[in-house]
C-alpha cells in the first residue's frame, strides 16, 4: 500500500511545494522525483470523490464496513458508495483481474436489488459487494493498474474507431488508450458504439457483461467519467488479443463471418418491412439457437433481421436459449467440482448461467447502441450463445411440479417449501415448487421476494448478484408464455448455490440489525 499513501500525501500536500521545501536531493532519497517521472503525475484521481475512493482502497477489509456505515450515517448515500466502488474498482484492477471485474459486474446488479428492498435492508447488497471489492483490492497488493492516458490526435473523428480496431489488432495497448480517449473527449456516446467493435470482434461472457455493466453504471458514478469506466473493456480486448497472437491461434472467426452475413443480407444498407413475430415464432429461433452451430445460429439471426423481425424478438429468443441451457444442465461433473461448485451444481460459472448473463448483456447493449450494433450485437450473441449443446443434457433437468400441485398448499405452505428446498439444495424440488406455484395461478413477486434474499445472502461464486438481475430483466421483458421458465431457473441456481454465504454478510447484519 506505500505506492497509495504516497500518492495521496503528495496530493494533499501539493508536490511542487514540497519539493520546494525540502530539496531536490532529499526529494530523491524520499522517492519523491521517481513519483514525479510516473507514479503521481500519471495518478488517477477523482477529485471531490477520491477521499472515500481512497478509502475504498485503503481500508482494512475487517474494519470497511463499519466506515461505510458511519459514512452512510453522515449522508453519504448509496449511490455515492456504488459510484466510489467502482472508481476503485476500476483504478485498481483496469478489467485484467478475474475476481476484480467480476465484481465490476456486480455493481450495479446490487445497486438495483437494493432499491427492491425495505428501506432497513437496502445497504445488504451493496456492503456485500463492495467488501469484496476491497478485499480483492488488498489480496491483489494494492497496485493501480489504471493511470491517466494522454488522448490521441485524431484528424478525423469518423475515424476513431477503425483505429481503435487496428490498434487492437496491432496489441498495442498504449495507442488503443490513446485512441479511446480522443473518441470519448470528443463524444462519450461515440466512443460507446466504437467499444463495440472491440466486443464484438471475440466474445466471451466477461468481454461483452463488462462492456454492459460499466456503462450502466455511468448514471451513478457519472457520465464525465465514462473514458475511465468504458477504458478497461478496451484494456481487456487488448490483452485477449496480445495472448491470442503470443500463443499462436487462429484469428476469431467472427472477424470474417460476421461482415459476410451484413453484406450477404443487406443488413446495413436496407431495411425490410417489419414482421411480427408470434410466440411459435421465437420458440423456433431460440431452439435453433440452443442447439444449433454457432454458425447457424449467426446465420438464423441475420435472415431474420433481413426479414424485418424486431430486435427485441430476436433478443427474447436468444435470451430463452440461454434459459434452456440453465434447465438442461445436467450439473457439474466431478471432474470439475471444487469446495465453492461441488458436483451437480449449476451456479457460477456455469453453461447456462454465463449464457444467459451475457444474452441479457448483448440485449441492453442492443437497445441503447446505433443499428449497426444493434443488427451485430444480436449476430455475434446468437453464434456466444448457440454451440453449447454439447456441454448439456439433450433432456431438461427433471422435476415434479404436478405433485406438488395436486396437494393444492396454500401460498403461505408453497412459500415454506420453496425455503425449505433451497435451504436443502434440492434443485429439482425447488423448481417444482415455483412452477407449481404458476400453476396455481399466483403473482411473480412473493417469489421474487424470496430468491432475491439468497442472491444477497449467497456468494454465488462471485454470480449471485448478476444473475439475479438477469432474471428479473428477462422476466420483465418476457412474453407472458415465457416469463415462469426464468424464475424455475432461477429457483435452480438458487438452491444449487445456498450453503456458502457472502463474506461479510454477517458483520452487516449485525451492523443493521436485521
């Protein structure tokens, strides 16, 4: 942590000044002029906000949440503790640590699960997240990875992005951040639709939830600091494509395909008459997304733009895909199993739960980009979410809803199941109980209600958060037909991961007494 201390004591005291007074020699024994060369007049700072990022930071884990509260007691709110979280989060990890930007990730997701909750109990999920994000911040060592960045010169603003690509494609690191701040000095929403191509061009489940998750977060950390938030995807396309040529593989396949299908469809340069979709309609296309190629899929969801289908349609079915997979895994095999996701377990890293995260990612992204990344967002995350039916059951997992349904329980009794199978881990009686609970005719949200409390009590293996946020945008969106199959799924990972609660959580129980 000296590195920080440093940082800050100079920033408090001014370093011209304190150069001044003790002397150029002094300064140098002190470390002072070494700082000066990189270290401090590199330093990302955040000026009103960079006490309680610093505290972030600097914090004891043991001693952070007790901090926060008195924080939160002297008017700090809970969008301002999210906002320094992830300035911290983003300062000290740049994208390039697995569990720092999986809990960039869960930011937001908190942020919203919070304001579902009572007023007591709001401060639950985000305590949570942001104990974990300092306690990576200390298990990492404390360095800043990310540091100012001087924006390029760029002649031609039109042209950010294909230099942006190149310079990805170069594994230049340094001219891909030069180049990223030119186009967010210039225009923040510019820069966004830009990012896309470096999202687009490989995708994997982080690269594109990353993306999604730090521009939502913008709104409460704040839209001046969108070139800091949005530059770690840039930093992780990057360091995907150096590893990629130092390990000498093939280039992504998507690089060709998916200029082949907008050319071969039309997809930019004509728009078809609009077509409405039935829900038969969808049911097919998420089927072909489920188990079809990669390069079917791809292919599917180009056609069916060229036809005029609306993106949303398209966007439910690829959702639905990714749900099919959560409800046709057949668990983790032993093989694979570790102390956090034992065998027969779905939560975490899991087929279906990564598919699904990153089809609610692609679908967002979708809807606040330009076309050309609304028609590639839909392509490239039909191929990320088709190809995967190899690594599930050809048969859904099996659970008995009619047996509990014909015992006709009460609401409160199927509520009193449904905790008892997920304190139990019995994923199959867990599903049973929310789709005999549908069966029964009753609303969405006591169960809502009830899973919501694991997603904030559970670590999840770093998805808990996410997930649940999933599922509750899915469901939102979802044609009526459609919405229950994301709440069995739900339920599913619910009890697979019950039994491995957050750390942390018990220190903020008891300092909200709830």
């Amino acid at each position: 942590m000296e590195s920080h201390s440093r940082r800050r004591f100079l920033s408090d005291v001014g370093i011209g000044m304190l150069v001044a007074g003790v002397g150029p020699s002094l300064a140098t024994d002190l470390g002072i002029s070494s700082a000066l060369g990189g270290e401090v007049d590199d330093a990302l700072t955040f000026g009103a906000m960079e006490p309680l990022v610093d505290l972030m930071q600097q914090t004891p884990v043991e001693k952070l949440q007790p901090a926060l509260m008195q924080k939160m007691k002297s008017g700090t709110d809970l969008k301002t503790l999210v906002a320094a979280g992830a300035l911290a989060n983003t300062r000290s990890f740049a994208g390039h640590d697995y569990i720092g930007y999986h809990t960039m990730m869960a930011l937001m997701p908190a942020w919203r699960i919070a304001k579902e909750l009572p007023q007591h109990e709001q401060p639950l999920p985000v305590l949570k997240v942001l104990y974990r994000n300092t306690a990576r911040i200390h298990a990492a060592g404390g360095d800043e990875r990310m540091h100012t960045v001087k924006p390029a010169e760029l002649t031609d603003a039109k042209s950010g992005g294909q230099r942006l690509l190149k310079a990805m494609y170069a594994g230049d690191m340094a001219a891909a951040e030069q180049t990223f701040a030119a186009i967010s000095q210039a225009d923040r929403t510019v820069a966004y639709n830009d990012l896309q191509h470096l999202v687009q061009d490989a995708p994997d489940v982080h690269r594109v939830t990353l993306s999604w998750r730090a521009w939502e977060v913008l709104q409460l950390v704040g839209y001046e600091h969108a070139n800091t938030l949005l530059r770690q995807s840039v930093r992780y396309c990057v360091e995907v494509e150096q590893n990629r040529v130092k390990r000498n593989q093939p280039e992504p396949p998507l690089r060709k395909l998916t200029p082949r299908l907008l050319d071969e469809y039309g997809l930019l340069s004509k728009q078809a008459k609009p077509q409405k979709a039935d829900s038969a309609w969808i049911e097919r296309l998420a089927q072909t997304i489920f188990s079809g190629t990669r390069e079917q899929a791809a292919d599917a969801v180009a056609h069916s733009l060229a036809e005029g289908f609306s993106t949303e349609d398209i966007g439910e079915a690829m959702s639905l895909a990714g749900n099919l997979l959560v409800l046709h895994d057949p668990g983790r095999p032993e093989k694979y199993a570790s102390d956090e996701k034992p065998k027969d377990s779905v939560h975490g890293a899991s087929v279906g739960v990564h598919a699904s995260d990153a089809a609610n990612a692609w679908r967002s992204i979708a809807r606040v980009t330009n076309r050309r990344n609304q028609i590639c967002s839909l392509i490239v995350g039909a191929w990320h979410t088709a190809g995967q039916i190899g690594h599930v059951a050809q048969t859904p997992f099996l659970y008995d809803a009619e047996v509990i349904h014909a015992r006709k329980l009460d609401a409160n009794s199927l509520m009193a199941e449904l905790n008892t199978a997920v304190q139990s881990k019995n994923q199959s009686q867990a599903m049973a109980v929310v789709k005999s609970w549908e069966l029964a005719g009753n609303p969405s949200k006591p169960i809502f209600d009830c899973l919501r409390n694991y997603a904030v009590s559970e670590d999840g293996a770093l998805h808990a958060e996410k997930y649940f946020r999933t599922v509750t945008e899915e469901f939102a969106s979802a044609r009526q037909e459609f919405q229950w199959r994301h709440l069995v799924a739900l339920a599913r990972v619910s009890a697979s991961e019950y039994g491995w609660p957050a750390p942390g959580r018990d220190q903020a129980r008891e300092l909200l007494q709830t």
